[in-house]
C-alpha cells in the first residue's frame, strides 16, 4: 500500500517533469521549423524597435548601410472641407542633416477610409508629378531611380491606416519637399462633424505578431501583415526631444465650407483660431503654433440648429460618369423609447501575457462594469483565454443574482499569463446555443489588445459562423491592434470601442451599453430609379447603431430621378427621399468612392472570395482611380541626376546650404522656431530604444518602481516536502500498527 | 474468530481505510507543491538554453527573435560575471512573465552603456542568486544586441524598498543597476530589493 502511495506521487512528480521538458522539446521543435522557412529578416544594422508613437524620419546612408535617425522638419497639414468632404494636402519637408547621400523613409498615419490620391515632389521651383503603377513595378521604378542617383519619392501603403514615404538621394545638407494629397469624409455622430487627423502612429507589436503569425498560419504567403520592420521606425524618447522648438512640428490649417449655417466649431484636443469668413464658411488654425505629433487633432463642428435634419448628397462628374455620396442621419426618436429587446450576451476576455498590468486591470474592469449592467430578463456567458480557454458556463444562463456572483467571482479573479490563442474562444462564442431564437438579440463583447497576427483567421471565423450573432470587440490598453478590431466589428456588424485608460472605462463602456441596449437599424437599402445606379459601396449597407449616420457612395448612370432610403427599426419601416437633380456638385467624391470599393472588395476576402479574383479587383480600381492601395503606390522621378555617379559612398566635409530655390511657400510660413538639427554621433543611436506611453515612463522622486523579484519556489519546495514527510510518516506509523 | 472480527473490526476497519486514503492525498499534494518549485527552476535553466538560441537569432540581426512561437519576449543582451562564472541572457521586458524565463531589461530605463542608468532585474532564487556573490570591483559584461560589449566595474550595493528605489534612469554617467529581491534566502516575498550598482568603464572592441 505503502510503496504504491509513494510510487504513485513520485510517479506523478515525474510525470509532471517530463511533460514540462517535452512541452519545451515540443515548442523548441515548433519554433526551429517556423523560422526555418522564413529565415532571419535583417534589416541593416541597426537598434531592433518594436514600439512607436508617432511617425520618425530615417536616413539609411548610403554608404555604411545603416540607419541613422534624422529631423523630420515639418509637416504641414491643409484641409479643404466641403460639407462632409476633406481633401487634405500633406506637405512634409525632408531634411538631411548629415555629410552623406541619404535615402528618407518616413512612415506616417492616415485615417483608415481615406484616399491618397496624389504625389508631388518639388524640385527647385519644379513640381513632378507622381505616377500610380502596381506597387513592385512602382518600386523597381523608384530602385532603378536611386541607384542612377535620381531624386525620386514613394508612397506605399503598410496598412490601410499607414503610409511610408521614401525620398531617395537626398545630398548632404539638402532638403527635398513632398507632398501628399488625401480626400477623406467627416464622420456625422449624433448631430456633429469631426475630422481626423492622425499624428501618433499606433504602437504595433511586432514581435508578437511575428511570433503568432508564424505559429498560426505556418507561412507569411496569405498573411495581411506586410514586412514588419517596415512599420517599426525608432522612437525618440521625450528626453531627446530638442529642448526649444520641436523635431516633428506639425501645423495645421483648414478652411470650413459647412453649407449651413454653423454652430461651434472646435479642436478636441488642441486650442484652434476659428475666423467666421462667410455665413457657413469659417477658416480654422491652430492658436498657438505648430504642435508636436503625438497626439491626433480632430476638429469637430455642428450646425446651428441643431435639430435641423442632417442630410447631405454630393455628387461629381469624372471621367464622363457621375459619382454620388450620401450620408443621412435617421432621426432620432426613431430609435429613443423603444422598450427594451432581452438579450444573450457572451463576454469574451483575453487574460494573455501580454494584457499584464494596467491592461488586464481596464479588462477586468470593463467586464466587472458590464456584468453588473445586465438585466434578469438577459442571458448571459463568460469565456476567458490565453493559450488555454474556459467557460464560466456550459452555455448561456439567466443573468439572475447567482449566476452574476459567480461570474464576477470569476472575473476578480483573473490574471495574465500565457499566449494569445484567440481561435479557440472565438469559436465557443460564436456557437449559438439556440439559433433560430429571433427573440433574443445575441451579442458578443469581446475584450482584448488584438496582439495577435492569424487575422485572416479570425476573420474567416467570424464570416462563417456569424449567424444572428452581433460582434463588439473592445480595444484594451494604450496600444490595441485597431485594425483587427474594427475590420472585426464591421465583419461582425457590431461597433469598435477602445479603452485607452483606466478611467475611461466607465464612460466608453456606457457608450457600447447605449448602442448595445438600443435598437438596431437593419435592413437598410437605397432604391433607385431604373437604369439609374451602376454601383453602390459599401453593398450590403450596414446596420446602424444608434447616432449613426448612412453613408453610402455610388456610381449613377442617370443622376435624375428619387432615391429611397428604407431601414427596418424594431418592427417600424423607416422611409427618406431624396431628389438626385438637388444634389450639391462636389469634387472627390469619385476618390471617396474608389475608396470604398478598395475596402469592399478587400472584406470579400474574409467571406471565402477567390485571393486573384480580389486583387485583380482591387488593383483595378486602384490603377483606375489613381490610389494608393495594398497593390499600387504613387512614384515620382525627376529625370536629372542629382548625385555625381564618384559621390557614392564618400560623406562630404562641409554640410551644403539648402539649394536655392527649395522654397515652398506654405511650409516656409512657418519657418519661425528654430530647426533643430540631430547630431550623427552614436550616443543619439543610443537614445532609440522600444519606448513606452511617455505616461508610464513619468517618474516622480521616489524613482523607478522595481518588480517583484522572488519566488515562491522554496515556500513551495519546503511545504511540499514536508507535507511529503508527514504523509508518509503517517502512512509508516499506521503500517506498523497494523502489523500489531 | 469470524465474529470477533466482526464485532471488534468494524471502526478501526474504516480508520484503516481512511487513514492511508488521507496519508496518500498529503503525500501526492506535497509532490505537486514541490514539483511546482521544481518546475519554477527548471522553466528559468531550460528557457535560458531556448534564449540561447533566440540570442544567436539576434545577432544574426533578426528583428525581436522570441524564444518560442507564443512568447512575449526575446533577448536583448548578454550579461556576464566573469569573476564568478555566470552568464545570463537578458530579456526586453515586456509582457509580465518575462522575469520567470530570464533577467529582464526594464523598458523605461536606457539600454546598457547609454546614459543614464540601466535596470536589469532578476529573481534572487534563480538567475540573480549569484548577486549574493558578487563583489565590489567585481567587472561585469554586457553584450548588446548589435555585437558592442560594454565592460562595467561595480561600485556599490544598497538596499531600497521596491516603491522608494531613488534609481532615476535618465541623465548622468552609463550606469547599471543590478535588481534582485532582498533578503536572499527569505521564504516569502517582500517589499525590499537588493541593487548592485556598476559604473561603465568602457566598451570592448569585438
């Protein structure tokens, strides 16, 4: 009896142990064939970064082939907006500080539905004008450019919220001016405009990504996620920050064209100088200077009168075709006082190791926050993952006083550990228990940093077992993978909400519980005249939640005639007309609408599409609406050579002056704080590093906190043992007694 | 006999059914504690082989290599004691587990030889138990990722409370702090760290 007991502990102990060691075998296996397809990507010798928070100019050099880091000078930013249509030009001055020939990359953000449309490059006082072509061949263009010593730019899309320019050729002391042209539409919500204009780059987690992308789809081949040392420039720290003036300044000026008569007109985030030129026309700067870019600027406007419906259509003649925008609030009490629908509600969090900290703390929060929100009437279910996965519930149960408790029990006590294996959880909560249940609205909330990188996965998933299931991911942390999150929710017809900081989940979780607990608008459909429409994007239209505006551009064949707007809004038929012949003409709508058909046809991919069928399409659609897309970019060349075919490699002794005639007027307005140039020394390589939310890295007197650094190994080792001994002196007294 | 046994052995019968029951379950509860604390060393010497490998990775100039597909962190450093014989890989810190698999870098303080004062802290039962041993003068080396080794001499040791550190990363001479859990040898955690402070002497050529 006795031996066996032991045998068996021991065993287990054993066991346990080489499970561990084979687990670690296993992983050390997987990982060796993983990289050994991809082979290590090197990106010419430099600090290895993983993080940033806003765009940075590198210089490669030409000569020792390694990056050095470089002022970007100044961004300066125009907005021409017309009624809800933006057309930005985005100026960006290159500077080269250093005695080399040097090649720019500058890697920036754009808002995620807008169109860049159009290169510049000037020369002296030349412009050259970009050229789209399919993006390799746009590259070899740009390649073969640069080895002649040609000055020559490039714009090409990481994602489809970033952007790199490259500028080749740059000589030592030089400046080379580009300008990028983007049209981009003010998002309507609940009766005011915004724009936005974004100037902090999302932090990418690369390192993950890579790590879970190859772990998940074995190969790079179908993966959405492009090279990633390409979109992980070096961040400069706060402290090497010029003490005086700034290294990225970016300033920003907009001239406002309501077509009604305006209400406040405001920047979120920075003070703004608002000129009332004209009834309805205003002209917007910023009130004191030009800002850093760190922090997106959003402006925001509203009508005068307020409850004026909000309707607007736009349309442009290009190329011998009219194009048509639409975007129409639904009114609102259309979705106000609607008794309430019982829902089923299944919370998806993700307790991996990389939500550790603050994260996992606004996670747990936010689901502590909507527990308590919930009704009796509802059901609901928690799941919790890392690598692992758990159901607080076989399925979903009454939201009744015990099963909360029980849930919110489980929802303290969760900690992050472990991978991000996100399939699995995405799986169980997409079953549907009772699918054909059209009583119940059925929700899925899903919690997370989005640190994963088998999106097309994940979006496949959720295309095909969608059903009546709604998805609402919600964005944790400083730094959430966005893009997965709001192709997720409009895959999922549900809404995106982020929540960058601890106090703000109580307010961004109210806002998902209003859209979550409001009717939906379904169905929405725009009926045209016979022969009168060619094309409508987005297709289907999507549900809206509530505030939300339609917005729908289209490719008419006949602009005359009545276009019908119908939606379904619990159980009531909601009907607008609107007269095509009173649309307002406008230019950039056919951009706007190239745009959406980029986005559309991109999305078909999730839904089973052929992968040639897809990007056929979207290169066609890009090549013929001049974008910038996944599979085009914009070139521009300028035909002389700038850099003497000796100068290759030597750096020079003197910086040059910046050529005459490098004068761009809208930039050199704003030439009053002082340029701050970066020293090429090593200690300012030293200075990159991953970064942190400058936030996080704020210290006060008492210093760095330090992490906790012990075990509980001995604690564990001594209790174990002892209760081992006492165990068996237990069993060995009782043996002996029984030999009596 | 028969009905002796009956009479007189029915509750120790059961004892002697119980007692070895509970007996057992101490003694394979026990074996699962201690194999946790196994599992706590042997998951810190087995992921520094792994590291090992993801280091070679690094230098090679792969981008963050990590050391198995799902990890949240990957090498940035090597450091080493030479008057003591011990090496370690350093890690970036960036998810929360890194400090069980290696010492870690902390993200907010400058890399080894910049300016300022770089933070690596470690366990004081496994990679950072050597501290213990640790002299002043003792030289400490760092390998950096780009192949710059960077020799460190040490100058002191202090030991702070974990909130009240007093170490300010930026500005000043390239400084390395040392971090590990103070006292050594203690069973439970506790709010005081031991740091080893080391000054930068120089960098070697590779």
């Amino acid at each position: 009896m006795t031996s066996h007991a032991r045998n068996a502990a021991g065993g287990q102990a054993w066991f346990g142990l080489v499970i561990a060691i084979a687990t670690f075998a296993a992983s050390l296996l997987l990982w060796s064939d993983a990289w050994a397809d991809e082979g290590p990507q090197t990106p010419d010798g430099m600090v290895r970064l993983s993080e940033i928070n806003e765009g940075a100019l590198l210089l490669k050099t030409m000569d020792h082939g390694v990056y050095v880091p470089a002022p970007m000078i100044a961004t300066d930013i125009e907005l021409d907006i017309s009624g809800p249509v933006v057309r930005a030009i985005v100026t960006q001055r290159f500077e080269n500080p250093s005695e080399a020939w040097v090649e720019g990359t500058y890697v920036f953000p754009m808002p995620e539905d807008s169109g860049v449309d159009r290169l510049r490059m000037q020369i002296g006082d030349r412009f050259i004008e970009g050229e789209i072509h399919e993006r390799q061949q746009a590259r070899q263009i740009y390649e073969r450019a640069r080895e002649a010593g040609q000055r020559a730019s490039l714009v090409e899309q990481e994602r489809p919220n970033m952007f790199t320019t490259s500028v080749a050729n740059i000589g030592p002391g030089e400046t080379i001016i580009v300008q990028i042209e983007y049209q981009d539409i003010a998002r309507l919500d609940d009766g005011q405009f915004e724009v936005r204009v974004p100037l902090a780059i999302t932090p990418r987690y690369i390192p993950q990504d890579v790590g879970y992308l190859l772990a998940s789809t074995g190969s790079m081949q179908n993966s959405t996620v492009p090279d990633a040392d390409r979109i992980t420039p070096p961040l400069m720290l706060p402290e090497g920050e010029p003490e005086e003036g700034l290294r990225l300044p970016v300033t920003i000026r907009a001239h406002l064209d309501a077509g009604f008569e305006l209400g406040q007109i405001a920047g979120r985030f920075h003070a703004t100088l608002v000129r009332h030129t004209a009834p309805g026309e205003a002209s917007i700067e910023l009130a004191n200077g030009p800002i850093p870019a760190d922090r997106d600027f959003v402006l925001t406007w509203q009508p005068a009168d307020r409850t004026r419906p909000s309707a607007a259509l736009f349309t442009e003649e290009w190329n011998g075709q009219t194009y048509m925008l639409a975007q129409i609030l639904p009114p609102a009490e259309l979705s106000a006082d609607i008794p309430r629908r019982p829902r089923e509600t299944i919370f998806v969090i993700d307790n991996s190791g990389s939500m550790a900290g603050t994260s996992m703390q606004q996670a747990r929060e936010a689901l502590i926050f909507a527990l308590e929100r919930l009704h009796p009437t509802d059901n609901f279910n928690v799941i919790r993952f890392d690598n692992t996965m758990e159901q607080v519930f076989p399925q979903a149960v009454p939201a009744n006083w015990e099963n909360v408790g029980t849930a919110l029990e489980f929802a303290r006590g969760l900690d992050a550990e472990g991978g991000t294996e996100m399939l699995p959880a995405l799986v169980a909560a997409l079953r549907d228990g009772n699918a054909d249940d059209t009583s119940r609205v059925r929700q899925i909330v899903f919690l997370t940093d989005g640190a994963i990188g088998n999106e097309a996965q994940l979006f496949e998933a959720i295309h095909r077992g969608m059903g009546r299931s709604r998805l609402f991911p919600v964005g944790i942390g400083s730094a959430p993978n966005t893009y997965f999150m709001s192709r997720a929710a409009r895959l999922g017809r549900g809404t995106f909400t982020h929540i960058g900081q601890v106090s703000d989940v109580a307010e961004e979780m109210e806002n998902l519980f209003t859209a979550l607990e409001r009717p939906v608008m379904t169905n929405l459909d725009a009926i045209f005249p016979q022969d009168a429409i060619s094309e409508i994007w987005p297709a289907p239209l999507p549900d809206l939640y509530y505030g939300e505006p339609v917005v729908m551009t289209a490719r008419l064949n006949n602009p005359q005639g009545v276009m019908i707007l119908e939606g379904q809004t619990a159980g009531e038929t909601w009907r607008e007309q609107l007269s095509l012949s009173d649309a307002t003409q406008s230019s950039g709508i056919a951009t706007l609408f190239g745009r959406n058909r980029i986005r559309g046809i991109e999305e078909t991919r999730f839904q089973g599409a052929n992968m040639e069928q897809v990007d056929a399409g979207v290169l066609q659609t890009a090549l013929d609406f001049h974008l910038v897309s996944r599979l085009t970019s914009l070139v521009a060349i300028d035909a002389t050579p700038a850099r003497p075919s000796d100068e290759t490699l030597v750096a020079r002794q003197t910086p040059n002056m910046i050529p005459d005639g490098w004068d761009f007027e809208a930039v050199m307005d704003d030439q009053a704080l002082p340029v701050q140039h970066a020293s090429l020394d090593t200690a300012l390589i030293d200075q990159l590093r991953p970064g942190l939310d400058p936030s996080q890295t704020r210290l006060d007197e008492n210093g760095l906190p330090l992490p906790a650094t012990a075990t509980p190994r001995e604690l564990l080792t001594w209790l174990g043992a002892l209760m081992m001994l006492l165990g068996l002196i237990w069993l060995l007294t009782h043996q002996e007694r029984r030999l009596w | 006999m028969v009905t002796r046994s009956k009479q007189n052995g029915a509750r120790p019968g059961l004892r002697r059914a119980l007692v070895p029951l509970a007996a057992i379950a101490l003694v394979l509860s026990g074996a699962t504690l201690v194999g946790q604390g196994v599992w706590i060393s042997a998951k810190a010497e087995i992921a520094q082989v792994l590291l090992a490998r993801a280091w070679t990775r690094a230098q090679e100039g792969e981008t963050a290599p990590t050391p198995w597909p799902w990890a949240d962190t990957w090498p940035v450093a090597r450091l080493s004691v030479p008057s003591l014989g011990q090496h370690a890989i350093v890690l970036a810190e960036a998810g929360g587990e890194a400090l069980a698999f290696g010492p870690s870098h902390l993200a907010a303080t400058p890399p080894p030889g910049a300016a300022g004062t770089s933070v690596i802290a470690a366990h004081r039962d496994t990679h950072f138990a050597f501290l213990r041993d640790v002299e002043i003068g003792d030289e400490v080396v760092l390998e950096r990722v780009d192949g710059e080794r960077v020799l460190f001499r040490i100058t002191h040791t202090e030991v702070v409370h974990a909130d009240r550190s007093g170490i300010q990363p930026e500005g000043g001479p390239a400084r390395l702090a040392l971090v590990t859990c103070w006292p050594f040898g203690a069973v439970t955690p506790g709010p005081e760290r031991y740091v080893v402070w080391a000054k930068m002497v120089e960098t070697l050529e590779v």
